[in-house]
C-alpha cells in the first residue's frame, strides 16, 4: 500500500491508544502508520534536521509483517505496529551509534539492540530510525530545529526524539536524561516527556554520560502515550 492509499484515512496521527484499538477492529494497520510518518519525514525533515537515519525499507518490511499478523488477529504486544525513534546514543542492531560525534564516522554497526529496543521489539514497536543527538548527549547543540520556529533551539540533548514526536514523524521516540535532556527539549517543543525511576539494568546498549545519573524514557505527543 502507498502512501497515496493512506492519505485518505489518515490526515494525522490518532494517539497510541487509538492506534492499537483501531488496528484491533481492522480499520487502521501498521502499514498505514508508517507509511503516515515516512512520508511527515520525506516532508519535513530536511528542515527539521531530526534524523540521524531513517531505515525506511527495515520498517515497511516489519510493518508489512504486523500488517499480516494483525489482518489475522494475531498481536505481538501492546505496541504492535507502533513506530518508534531512537536517540542515536542508544544501540539498535544494524545501524552506527555516531553519538553526534565525528568522532565515531566510521563506526561498525551495533551488533544488537540496546536491552530497551529489544523489549520495544518484543512489544510489537517499529524502529523507523535513529534521532539526533547533541554530541555524545552533553556537548554543543545539534543540528535539529525547533520545528515551532526554525530559528530557536529544541532543546537538548533528545533534540531529534522531541522534533520528530512534534512533527509526528514517529508515535514515539526514547531520549535520554542526565540533567535535563529529556524533560527540556520535550517542554521547548511542546510535547511530553517522562524520565523514570533510575534502573542501571535499563541501560544496557546505552553510550553513558555518567552510570550514576543517566536515565532513559519516552517522548511523546500527550501525557497518555507515555503510559501505553
């Protein structure tokens, strides 16, 4: 399916919650999702600058995959066929953490997916693509504008997990949080952002700033996608 197919169902993106229980009765699939937020990516990131890597064949693939299993009532989880970012200092098997560093150009891909990813995989997400970072998650700003106003910061350092949520590029995407990198490119950008309670064993596959106080959580468009 096109996206011209979709278009017409689908002028934006319904919450997660909408999501998951339209794909349940057969009116929305994981096809029609990703396809909505490639084509919010095709449109606007060249200006937004929110996206280290988008693996757009990776995702139709695994979404054509939901797609089948949901036309036969089969679910793998309660994000099944939601497309989800990952900030670029969390690993996702396949793809270079580069960290915003040029440091790391000609890094190897990561051999396997950070502990979250895996568990995000395993709830039936989608992994559009890894979001920008500011480098290593702590230095100078990123290249992502604050899709508000192109001309003012989204904050940092979860600057292309917050944008692209904006933009509903994805349904979701994880940042991370030392100080305030998560909970502060969510206010700048309007959007809503959760640093949970620190869990070292969550951070496995995750670049660390500091073992003590980094934390990693969602960003999302409203309060109850942070809960789905």
């Amino acid at each position: 399916m096109t996206w011209s197919q979709t278009s017409d169902r689908m002028n934006e993106l319904p919450t997660i919650a909408v999501a998951i229980a339209s794909m349940q009765r057969g009116e929305l699939t994981p096809v029609d999702l990703v396809e909505y937020c490639l084509a919010r990516i095709e449109q606007f990131d060249e200006q937004v600058q929110a996206w280290v890597l988008v693996d757009v064949e990776g995702a139709r693939q695994e979404a054509e995959r939901l797609t089948e299993l949901a036309n036969r009532s089969e679910f793998v989880g309660p994000l099944h066929g939601i497309p989800i970012g990952i900030k670029d200092i969390i690993d996702v098997e396949g793809m270079p953490t580069k960290a915003g560093s040029r440091l790391r150009d000609d890094i190897a891909s990561a051999a396997a997916d950070a502990s979250l990813v895996a568990a995000l995989r395993s709830s039936g997400a989608i992994i559009l693509g890894k979001t920008v970072t500011t480098e290593w998650a702590c230095f100078d700003p990123a290249p992502t504008r604050n899709p508000w106003s192109f001309g003012h910061t989204p904050g940092g350092s979860s600057s292309g997990s917050a944008a692209a949520v904006t933009m509903e590029m994805c349904m979701a995407a994880l940042g991370t949080q030392t100080g305030g990198s998560i909970i502060r490119p969510a206010a700048y950008c309007g959007v809503c952002g959760l640093k949970p309670t620190y869990l070292p064993e969550s951070m496995g596959g995750i670049l660390p700033v500091s073992f003590h106080l980094d934390h990693v959580g969602p960003l999302t468009r409203n309060a109850g996608d942070l809960l789905a």
